[in-house]
C-alpha cells in the first residue's frame, strides 16, 4: 500500500499562481512603451546620418536589416543571425558595437547600446557625432 500523496500540492501544480506574475504583463507594456518610441527615434537620427532615409527606421523588420545591412555594413548573414533566437543575444550585442566604432564610440558604449539603446540610440543620432563609412568592420 502506497502512503497518500499530501493535499496541498497536487502533481499538475505549478510552484506560481497566477496572482503572482500579476504585474508582469503592465511592467512589460510600461517598458515597451518608453523603450520602443525612444530607440526608434534615435534610428530616426542615425538612420541620415549613415546615408539611409529616414523613413526605413518605421518598416518593422526592414529596419533591422537596414541597421545590421546598411548602418553597420555588415553581411546579411548577420541580419540572418539577429533572426535566429538562440543567437540574436549575441549577434545584436556584436552589432551594435560595430554601429557604436561607426560613429567614433568605444566597443563598450556598443554593448551598452545593447542594453540602454533607448538612451544611446538617441544619444548617437541627435548628438555631434559623425558616421564614419570607410571603416572596416570588426567582424
């Protein structure tokens, strides 16, 4: 005879109600709603400024690949790679310092783009720096 299994938890349970990540769903659209609008206007800026029009940084996708394509002259394989989630983590952080060395900023202001892209982004495309097109690329 097996002992009985405790009421408490039963075996379909989950460690997490749905009471606890209650506040998850509006922390993400109060972060998505100040993070998206401020890195696409920062694209608004950097997007002239490497030679592309303006309009590209509001085409969902197609700015991704004129930004990985066009801004940081990289192959599109690397746009492929930004795609691919397993690799988009280190591929976007990859890219981002080659648009960071692009306009004259250190490797590490690229990977902090990474992650506060609503700040640096605008701060590249509304700031005095310039794009640099003859530059090799890191990668």
């Amino acid at each position: 005879m097996q002992p009985p299994i405790p009421n408490n938890h039963t075996l379909t349970s989950s460690s997490f109600s749905s009471s606890d990540l209650d506040w998850l769903l509006p922390y993400l659209m109060v972060w998505a709603a100040i993070t998206i609008p401020a890195v696409v206007a920062g694209w608004l800026g950097v997007f002239p400024k490497a030679g592309q029009p303006r309009w590209a940084a509001l085409i969902p996708g197609y700015n991704i690949y004129v930004l990985v394509v066009k801004v940081a002259r990289l192959s599109p394989l690397w746009f492929v790679l930004i795609m691919l989630p397993p690799a988009n983590l280190i591929a976007a952080i990859l890219v981002n310092v080659e648009i960071a060395k692009r306009f004259g900023k250190t490797e590490a202001f690229g990977v902090g783009m990474s992650v506060f892209g609503f700040i640096l982004y605008p701060l590249i495309g509304f700031g005095r720096d310039d794009y640099d097109s003859e530059r090799r690329p890191l990668w």
